[in-house]
C-alpha cells in the first residue's frame, strides 16, 4: 500500500501480525549530514514519561524489549523493530522520527536530503504492509514525525505524519514532554598517550526526560563528532561497544589491540574474536565480508587500561581511500553517550588506519581520542599498542587476508 501524507492505515486488522519494522531511508549528498531515527513511547496523553520509552542511538531498546532500534546497511539505513506482544500496557502511540545531528548548529536540513521513505514490513510473513515517502517539502527543518503507531479499537494503525519540525531533537524532546538540559561532559586536560597530539573537543547538550514516579535515572543524551585530533571523556560503563562501520562493497576489518589491567598486550580480529567469558573480555561480532560494519564489544572496561581501534582493509580490495569509503568508528557507552570518529584525509595506498584510542585509566571516565594515522605505502604491517597506551605504525605482524 502507498500511503499518503495523513492518511491512516490499518497494520494488524485481519491479520496474525506479532512484530512489525519501520525501514527509514532516504538520500543525501552531503557528507556532514548525520540522520537518526528515535522513537518515543507515549501514554494515552501523547506524553512520553519513562526514561526508558526514549529510544535512540545511545538507548536502543526499550521496556520488555518491545521497541528495538537497529542500523543497516544497503537502501535502508536504520530500522524501528516492534514486538506488539510487549508494547507495555500503558503505551498507546509509538512515533517514529528523524532527526539530523546538530543541524542548526552546521546548517544542515533535510531540505538537502531526497528520496526519504518509510517501509512497514510483517517481521513474520515479510509482507509491506505500507510505504511511505515523505519530505519533500520540507526546507529548513531537522527533524521530522515520520508517523505514528497507534492502538484503535484493539487493533494497531499507523498514521503517515511526516511533519517537520525546526530544533532537531531537542525539540522532539520538549514536543513529547521531557525536558533538555545542558550538561558539560568532557574533562579540560590533553590526552598524552596516543602518538599524536590530542585536544579536547566541545561539549554538547545531553538531554533527559522531566523526574516521572515510577522512573528510572534519567536518559543523558550526548553524540560527540570528534574533529581531526579531537577527544572527550565520557561516563565509564559496565559495556562498551566501538562499531567499524563504511559504505563500500570492499572488505574492511576491525581490529581491536588492547593493554589489560595486569600489561598484557593482544588483538582481537576476524582471527581471534575473543569471548566475554575469559580476559580480555573483548569480543567481535564477526568477519562482514563485505560492504556494512562491524562491532567490538567490550564486557569488562574495569579489566583494561588502553585499546586502540584500527581498520584493515585486505589486499584483494586494490588501492583506495578509507576516506571513500566513509569508513569510521563509533563508540557506545549504552548510558546514552555516543563518540563518532571519521576519517579526514584521503589515502589511496595504506592497507591500514588507525582511527580511534580508548584510555579506561581513570576510575569514573574513559577518553575517546581521534588518531587517523596511516601505514606506509602498500605495507601490510599492522600497528602496535604498547603498555603505557602509545601506539606505532607499520611495526606489527603482516597481514595477508586474501591469502587464506
């Protein structure tokens, strides 16, 4: 079915339907334009009120895990996943939204963006159940109400909205009844330890709902975009994750070098994915293969001193730049912290890139450092994380994948 602006349509009416997902997508040009989908669960009121029924990119999963959010790869870019048969009963409406970072602050809008769509799709049977396309007229807006879930008489609908809104997200924050608030996050000295000279980035705003009985601690929300050579200190946490993430169809690897507590020096990679069971507690995800990303969970920060985030891409994929490829890392403290590291130069010839640093040396924080260096030309050798949390180029063992 092809909906229209405003226009209502049944999804669960008539049919066995347990889970339904949101596919956003749409296109853009420009680089610096930065979307993310949020979805806010809301009472019988349209009032989100539970930290925990705020769903984004640093929180994304909800109460009863009845609403997920997940990024993809290929046409559609992030997905809204909700379970019905978990909605908590107290929830009535789910609005599924856009929101590009810091919009006002860059001048960005999504007057520059085309061709944005929403496809509703049965998780069971895969059937499109709907598709919407929106935003074509919108201009200087940053944020848009892509549609709203709504129960109606015992049955789930879905109202194609795709009003915009001036503010990004702290509007949609104060439209859904939390409040903003300013926080400043980053601690003010330079980070010593990774080989090049590391400065401070800017604080942004965190946003948290408005105190609600029943609530748990606040939401914090805070996206970082580190610049070349930037850093920020962030809340240490009981799980971190660091995704590799590019838009090409070559091979790309994350690999993770890490120094424990007790200076022991190792790798994680498509060879040795690690477990969270046994030290270093650091574990990847799996080898992609292909265009999309990867992800490096940590399960004990408290265990490691230093971990370095490097990419390493195989020599079947010929000569290239990372930076063509939008390669970047972005680590996750799940307490609703996001650091965003990209690359900056082009280089058509290194078969490596370290990108980003972690020191978890101090007992509440972890410094997220922006690295970008690169191996020398057609050099296989990989970099080295020493004890004391530097690092070299070009020192470490020779990686020749497409050999295997």
């Amino acid at each position: 079915m092809i909906l229209a602006k405003g226009q209502k349509a049944d999804l669960t009416k008539g049919r066995s339907v347990s889970a339904i997902s949101f596919g956003l997508s749409w296109r853009s040009a420009d680089s610096e334009i930065d979307i993310n989908a949020s979805a806010f669960l809301l009472n019988a009121g349209g009032v989100c009120v539970r930290d925990e029924d705020f769903i984004f990119y640093g929180q994304q999963e909800s109460r009863n895990g009845a609403v997920v959010h997940a990024q993809q790869s290929g046409d559609i870019r992030e997905v809204i996943r909700i379970d019905i048969s978990r909605i908590p009963a107290d929830i009535e409406r789910i609005a599924i939204t856009l929101t590009i970072h810091d919009g006002e602050i860059i001048g960005k809008s999504f007057g520059l963006v085309s061709e944005a769509a929403c496809t509703i799709i049965d998780c069971g049977s895969g059937e499109q159940l709907g598709d919407f396309r929106f935003g074509e007229d919108l201009s200087l807006e940053t944020a848009i109400v892509v549609g709203e879930f709504y129960l109606h008489k015992g049955d789930w609908k879905f109202n194609a909205v795709g009003s915009g809104f001036n503010g990004g997200l702290p509007k949609l924050v104060t439209n859904f009844g939390l409040e903003v608030e300013e926080e400043v996050a980053a601690a003010a000295e330079p980070v010593a330890k990774p080989a090049a000279p590391i400065e401070k980035s800017p604080p942004e705003p965190v946003h948290k709902p408005a105190p609600a009985a029943g609530s748990s601690s606040p939401v914090q929300l805070s996206k970082v975009s580190l610049e070349k050579q930037g850093s920020v200190n962030i809340r240490k946490s009981g799980k971190v994750t660091a995704r590799l993430e590019w838009e090409s169809a070559k091979d790309l690897d994350l690999y993770c070098f890490y120094v424990t507590a007790n200076n022991e020096v190792g790798k994680i990679y498509y060879r040795n994915m690690g477990s969270p069971q046994k030290s270093p507690y650091i574990q990847l995800d799996g080898d992609s293969k292909g265009k999309g990303q990867e992800t490096i969970t940590i399960h004990k920060p408290e265990e490691l001193k230093y971990v370095l985030f490097a990419a390493y891409s195989a020599i079947s994929n010929g000569i290239g730049s990372f930076y063509s490829m939008k390669a970047r890392a972005v680590v996750d403290n799940h307490q609703g912290q996001q650091v965003v590291s990209s690359l900056y130069e082009k280089n058509n010839y290194a078969y490596w890139v370290a990108i980003a640093h972690i020191d978890f040396t101090s007992p509440s924080e972890m410094k997220v450092s922006h690295v970008e260096q690169y191996s020398k030309r057609f050099t296989e050798k990989s970099p080295l994380l020493y004890e004391d949390g530097s690092f070299k180029m070009n020192v470490g063992k020779a990686e020749f994948k497409s050999w295997r």
